[in-house]
C-alpha cells in the first residue's frame, strides 16, 4: 500500500493518478470489469474515493450510481485511507468461541482505538471481519497478509510491538 | 523415453536463483556428465522445495528423498559422487528431517478416507507435473478421446454425486439441464466463496491440489458445452487466489486449457474472479452478479442459472468439493465410487473440524459416518476433560444439535431432519461452557450483517431477532420474547428469496428447540448457566487460591484488578467489563465466575 497525504485525493497526486489510469487501461475492457478494476484499485491505491468512483464511472462508462452501489456493497472496499499495517480480528466462529472478543478489548486498550479507526499516527488501522478460513488456529488476528493463530490476550501486545520494531528498523 | 534410475530436483525459486541455484545446476550437470551418469540421472527445475531464505539453494533427489540444502558448486561435487557412486547420502548437506505439522491436516485417522485430500501436502501444487505423475488429467484424457458429453452426464448421474456445496443438488442432473439449454454460449462457474465461519475445505483444495478442480470443471465444461469457465473466489484467500492463476497458466502451456485441448478441437479457458467480502455472494444467483460487475444481490429463481446465467446465458455452478470429484470417478470407475456413502449420498465429505476438540482440522470421511465417530474417534473428543454440548453443521445457517443426535449417520437428509443442514462442511463443536443463546446472536449478528438488503424480511427482520437476542443475554428478556422469536423465525424463512434468509433463523430455532432451559434461565431466572453472557456474571478472585502474582491486574484492559504484590488481589465490580482475561491468564485457578 503506497501511503498518501491524507488531504489530497488520490487523483489529484500525479502518480496515483497514473496507477488509477492504468488499472482502468488493464483490466477495464473486459466482461464484468468493475469488480476487477475496483479490486485492483483497492489494492493498489488502499482505497476508492467519491472522486475516484466518479472517475472509474466515467472511464467504464456505468453509471456512478452502480460504482458507489458496489463500493459500498462489499466490505473489502474502503473510502478512506487505512493505517500502514492493518490488524484484522477474525470473528469467525471458531475464533469467536476460542476468544475472539477478548482479544479485541485487549487491542482497544493497548491502542486506545476501535475498530475501524486507525491510530493517531497513521501506523495500525483495527479492524474485524469474517472467517478468514484459519479456523483450526482460531483465534487468529490476521496483521496486513500474515496470520497469526492461537494468540493469546496476553501474547497480543508482542503483535503489535513487532509492528513498531519493524517501523522503527525502516 | 529415457529411463532414468534418478531424478534431482533443483529448486528455482527467485531466493534460490539469487544464492546461486544456477551456477549450482550447471556444476550438478557437469558433474554427472563428467562421470558418465547424464543417461541415468536426469536433472529438473522444481518452482521451490524447501525454504529458500534459510536451506536455498537446495535439490531434492528421487527415488530416495533425500534434500540436500545450502549448495555451492563447491558441495555439489562431493555430494554427487557420495550418492550416486557410493550410494550413501552425505548427511552434513542433508536438512534436518523436519517435524512436518500441518495443523490443518494432520495424518488420516482410521475412519478417514482421503479422495479430495489425498494430494494435499503429497503435491507441489504450483508444479503440474506432480499432479499429472498422480495420475491427473487422466481422466480429462479419457473423456476427451473415448467419451461423448452424454456418457459423461450418464456416468456422474449414475455416481450419484451431489452438490458439495450444501444443497445437495444432483450433479449429473445440473449439468443435464445446462446441456439440454438451447441458448449460447454456455459458461462453467467454480464457487470457492467459502464463507461460511469455521469452513476452510475448499481453501485447502484450491491451495493443495488446484488442478483437480480445474480437471473437474474442463470435464464438466465438455459435458455441457462449455467453453469460458470462471473460478469467483472469495477476496480472503489471496493464496488460493495465486495458486489457481499458476495452475491455469501451466495447464495452458500443456494443452490441458485453451483451445483444442489434446487435439481433440474441444476449447475452454478458465479465469479467476476474485470477490470483496461479501458472504451472499456464496449463493449462487449473487455469485453470478458479482462475476457481473455488479452488487451480489440474489435474483428470484426460476429462471435458474442452467437456462439463465451468467449475462443471461446458461451457466452450470457448482461447488470447489464437487468439481474435485469428477475426475476421481471418472478415473477410478463407479464402482470404486458408488462402494463409499450412504445409501443417497455416495463418495466422501470433508469436514473442517474445529472448535473445543482435541484435534481440530480437516478431515474426509465417507457418508454415513457418525457424528460421534467423527466428534470422538477422529476430533479425540473434547479437550480438557469438559463434556460435550452441542455441534453446530452448516454455517450459519445451520443448526445446533446436541448429544442425543451423535449417532446419526452424516448426510444430506438426516442432518436435514433433525433441524440443521449438511452445508459446506464447517463444523464446530462446543463444550459444556458455551452458552447457546450467545451463540444464536453470535449467528444473528453475523447474518444480519451480511444480509444484502434487497428483501425486508432478511434485512429487518435479522435485525429484530438479533435486538431480542442480545436482550435476553443482557438479562432483559421477557416471557414473551419466545413467541415472538418462534414467529419472526417462521416469516423470515417464508418470505425471504434467497438461502440466506430462509436460512438465517436455524441457529435460533434448532437452540430453541434443544436448549430451551437456557433460554429460559436467561428470561425467567437472568442467569446464563454456561457462564457466559456478559452481564449475567460477575468475576471474583478466591482469597484463598490467590498468590498474588499481579498477572491479572496486569492483564486487565480496564484497570479493574487491584492489589499488592503476594497479597490477595481484588476485582472491581463496577469496573469490570467482564472480558475473562483474568480468568484465563491466572495459573492459580483463583478468579471464579459468579
């Protein structure tokens, strides 16, 4: 995820404006490419403005309607941009009987953020979400691609300080 | 062909490359030419074998096993003439015999029988040619060259095989239909939206074993007259998500995908289409908006997708687990098949076990199998010597079945009798301190999220069910919330279009019906007897257990713990948010819930 000033929209920076164009040039001419384009953006850009979903609109020629009805539609889009590291908190079932939420009371402590928000210094956004198929290492926290299973409350705060080193080593 | 008495595998992963894995190959191929052994040993790139950061770059020699790790072209050397002259393996270059602990898939156990798991950590799944030494493409290989599309349907028909998926469709009789449609072109969707919670079979397989899906879908494909396939994988699996692109593209380069597969002037291509988080998009009709473009919003069916799917044209669906099958009968013969199951319900199942067991994990077994055997023989029963309460099948729209129902054979129509559902395949098992009523709004609260809106009996009425739930886990239930939830059940599952919402009330009717004296301990006497329901309880520590070791007040994310150092600490009610911590971190078994 490249990260952004926060102010700025993403169209207006020169080079994520040059990703977006490219993303759209890529994957935009094919069956049903709103999905792959908003997908790519996501993952490219970290996430999909109103302007941005205005321009997506125009470019594939839908409706801007449609592109906001999907962006808001699936959770994985976001509109805003999110922490550099996000920690997400399965809540499947498994996970949900092996602990789930006292992991999360534990990370609202140590963070002093809910879920959803990211902390003050742009580093860690929080957050929950379904199954993510891990089940028999439940709990798991899953922190940017990597999943951590079996975490204790007490063994959480080691997840995040291993963030914080590995910014700090940067 | 050449025969060969050894094969050596040489890692190529990009880590391997940049320690030298190519130099190191040049000097093994010297080597073995410069003692006149290039006729007997052959030499093949592999895409990884072990870890390249710490063992590249590495071989893996056959017939015998043996991984040599941390090559230079100075050790290649010495190991050659070690191995292959003397016929010895030289053990300081050998890795250390790894601990291989799939947590997921451990050893069959004697009631397993592993079909769709077999491959899975037996493979290189980014390596085709491994699947195709396993004997895959056989069957596509088969079915191109002797078999018309018609003996194809006749023969799934006859295995009996049904949609793993959780339905439990015929699937011979889904791919008649979509042959018998007259419109064109026809597509072949592979669902791998697994969402169900407490589910990861499909993610196993397409991360295991790829091409048994893909072989099963260009099987499936000829039968209908299909010629474009999409896999529509969930956004959360971006592992299966990359397996499956490389598995594509080496079938392509073999002739396996594209067009004219095996000479035969049959064409089909597959592409992966990845979701975005949404749960709904596992049932099929919101599967195929998505794959559209579009929100994944189910559609009033019929039409069904075999006359009218994807862009309106015919589209067979089926599940990772079903496609997977195919190949397998078509290779190994009905009978083969047709001797495993139950009497309707033929093959194997995969289970995701997991939950409070002593094994957890995956696991294949044929239909008909107990939930008992299943539960005690293959998951070790529960762990820590607690006793068993309920197992919950299907998602979360299954339901809850508790003691009484573990000899029940596992298959589509008796899960289906006693109140739950077969489903994909989750299936999690709860011990004596799982409160059922929790676990009704914890499926509420999942539904109701996950709900797509378009019909208001899901939408809303999700939505009340789950307020009446966390009332009477917040002690605040009255005796006329069991009716009620009994009718809001009823109209839901009436009037709502997709599975989703018919199937959204089962948590709460199957808790209802097996565990109604937690219900009504909440209501009547607002006590949660599995101790769970946050403001049912309260945390005190025992004065007498405690040595006041501060891990508790430590641990508390709310500061509600106090104490000195080796004296008995104290817990503040009005401060305490009743998260456990305390509980589970204390090694003295001092704090006890009241």
């Amino acid at each position: 995820m490249t990260s952004t000033p926060m102010q700025l929209d993403p169209l207006e920076n020169p080079k994520m404006r040059e990703v977006i164009d490219n993303t759209i040039s890529e994957f935009g001419d094919q069956n049903g490419a709103l999905m792959v384009v908003l997908n790519h953006l996501q993952e490219r850009v970290g996430f999909i403005t109103k302007p941005m979903q205005a321009y997506v609109a125009e470019k594939l020629g839908v409706p801007v309607s449609k592109v906001h009805g999907v962006v808001s539609f699936y959770s994985f889009f976001t509109t805003e941009p999110r922490g550099k590291h996000v920690v997400k908190f399965c809540i499947g079932t498994a996970c949900y009987v092996g602990g789930a939420s006292q992991l999360i009371d534990k990370a609202k402590q140590v963070l002093a953020i809910e879920p959803g928000q990211t902390t003050p210094d742009g580093l860690i956004t929080l957050e929950v979400c379904r199954c993510v198929g891990a089940c028999s290492q439940a709990p798991v926290v899953v922190v940017d691609e990597a999943n951590h299973g079996r975490v204790k409350p007490s063994q959480f705060g080691k997840v995040l300080t291993d963030i914080q080193k590995s910014e700090a080593a940067v | 062909m050449a025969y060969y008495r050894s094969t050596v595998l040489v890692s190529m992963d990009p880590a391997c490359i940049d320690k030298g894995a190519l130099a190191v190959k040049e000097q093994l191929i010297n080597e073995l030419a410069n003692l006149n052994l290039s006729e007997e040993v052959q030499v093949m790139d592999i895409p990884r074998i072990g870890d390249p950061e710490t063992e590249g770059p590495d071989i893996l020699v056959y017939p015998e096993g043996s991984h040599y790790i941390q090559l230079t072209t100075a050790t290649v050397g010495p190991i050659v003439i070690e191995h292959f002259i003397k016929g010895r393996e030289l053990q300081q270059y050998k890795a250390q015999m790894r601990d291989v602990t799939d947590e997921e898939l451990r050893e069959p156990k004697d009631k397993e029988i592993r079909v769709i798991l077999e491959n899975i950590g037996k493979i290189d799944p980014r390596n085709i040619e491994d699947y195709i030494a396993v004997d895959g493409y056989q069957a596509l290989a088969k079915v191109l060259g002797e078999m018309s599309p018609e003996e194809v349907i006749q023969t799934i028909l006859d295995s009996k095989l049904r949609g793993r998926g959780g339905a439990g469709f015929p699937t011979g009789l889904k791919w008649k239909f979509a042959r018998q449609s007259p419109d064109t072109p026809k597509y072949m969707v592979c669902n791998a939206d697994e969402g169900d919670p407490g589910a990861f079979m499909n993610r196993k397989v397409l991360e295991g074993d790829p091409h048994s899906v893909l072989e099963g879908m260009t099987i499936g494909a000829y039968a209908v007259g299909a010629n474009q396939g999409y896999v529509y994988c969930r956004a959360e699996y971006p592992i299966a998500v990359s397996t499956l692109n490389t598995a594509i593209e080496q079938a392509r380069e073999y002739g396996l995908l594209g067009k004219d597969i095996l000479g035969s002037g049959f064409d089909f291509d597959i592409e992966v289409r990845m979701g975005a988080g949404a749960f709904v998009c596992g049932e099929e009709t919101a599967l195929l908006a998505s794959i559209e473009g579009a929100r994944g919003e189910p559609r009033v069916r019929p039409p069904f997708p075999a006359s009218k799917g994807l862009w309106g044209k015919p589209t067979n669906i089926n599940n990772v687990e079903t496609y997977a099958n195919v190949p397998k009968i078509i290779h190994r013969g009905l009978e083969w098949y047709t001797s495993m199951g139950s009497e309707k319900s033929k093959g194997t199942k995969t289970f995701a076990l997991a939950g409070d067991l002593v094994h957890t994990g995956l696991i294949e077994v044929p239909f008909g199998t107990t939930l008992r055997e299943i539960i005690n023989d293959i998951g070790g029963g529960i762990k820590d010597g607690k006793a068993f309460k309920a197992v919950q099948t299907g998602g979360p729209m299954g339901g809850c079945l508790p003691e009484e129902f573990l000899d029940l054979p596992v298959d589509y129509e008796t899960l289906g009798a006693a109140g739950s559902i077969m489903g994909s395949g989750g299936m999690i098992v709860m011990d004596e301190e799982t409160c059922m009523v929790d676990i009704a709004r914890f499926f509420m609260e999942f539904t109701q999220d996950e709900s797509c809106g378009k019909c208001v009996p899901c939408r809303v009425g999700t939505r009340r069910l789950l307020e009446i739930l966390e009332r009477i886990c917040a002690g605040k239930g009255v005796p006329e919330d069991i009716p009620l939830l009994r009718q809001l059940c009823d109209e839901i599952i009436q009037d709502s279009l997709c599975g989703l919402g018919q199937g959204a009330p089962n948590p709460v009717i199957s808790t209802m019906k097996h565990f109604m004296d937690e219900y009504e301990a909440h209501i009547y006497e607002k006590r949660c007897p599995a101790k769970v329901c946050r403001s049912l309880i309260t945390f005190e520590i025992l004065a007498d257990n405690c040595t006041g070791c501060t891990v508790c007040a430590r641990n508390c994310p709310v500061n509600a713990i106090s104490g000195e150092r080796k004296q008995t600490h104290v817990i503040d009610t009005e401060l305490c948010i009743r998260c456990g911590i305390c509980k589970q971190v204390c090694n003295f078994d001092a704090v006890v819930i009241n």
